[in-house]
C-alpha cells in the first residue's frame, strides 16, 4: 500500500474534530492501520469521514450503525474501543 496514503489516513484518523474521535480513531489506526488490507483501509476511510457524533455513538455502542457501515472494520473498531474502556 502506498506510504503517502496511510500517512494520509493516520492523520485523518488523528484529527477528528472532536478529542474524543481523535483519541479512539487515532490509537485505533497507530495499532491497525499497517496491518489492515486494502480494502480494509478503504472502508476504514469512508468511517472516517462519516459525521464525528454518529462514528461516536456507532463505536461506542450508543446506537447502531447503518448496515452499509456495519463492517468488519467496524467491528474491529467497536472491539478496540471496548477494550480500551475496560482498561480504564
């Protein structure tokens, strides 16, 4: 995968809007980003550009995500916030 594109995506990832979403999607990418396919970084990046309250509620559980985001990537992404939540 070209470096410039996950550069691109792991700022993205680090700079949300709102510290809360920069904080889970920022550790999130720093842990996965390499490891994930192309695909994987692809529909990482459509979450990321999803509006910052609703990615909150989506990963955190609050509400259900739309079935067109419901993913792998974002089951991923609700199991990381999970676990870092219960190291707290």
């Amino acid at each position: 995968m070209q470096d410039a594109r996950l550069k691109r995506v792991m700022f993205r990832a680090h700079h949300m809007g709102s510290n809360e979403n920069d904080i889970l999607f920022g550790d999130f990418a720093e842990k996965y980003l390499p490891r994930l396919t192309p695909e994987q970084v692809e529909r990482f990046e459509t979450l990321i550009a999803e509006n910052d309250s609703d990615l909150y509620d989506w990963v955190t559980g609050k509400r259900p995500a739309p079935a067109g985001l419901d993913h792998d990537v974002m089951d991923m992404i609700k199991a990381f916030v999970q676990s870092e939540a219960a190291r707290t």
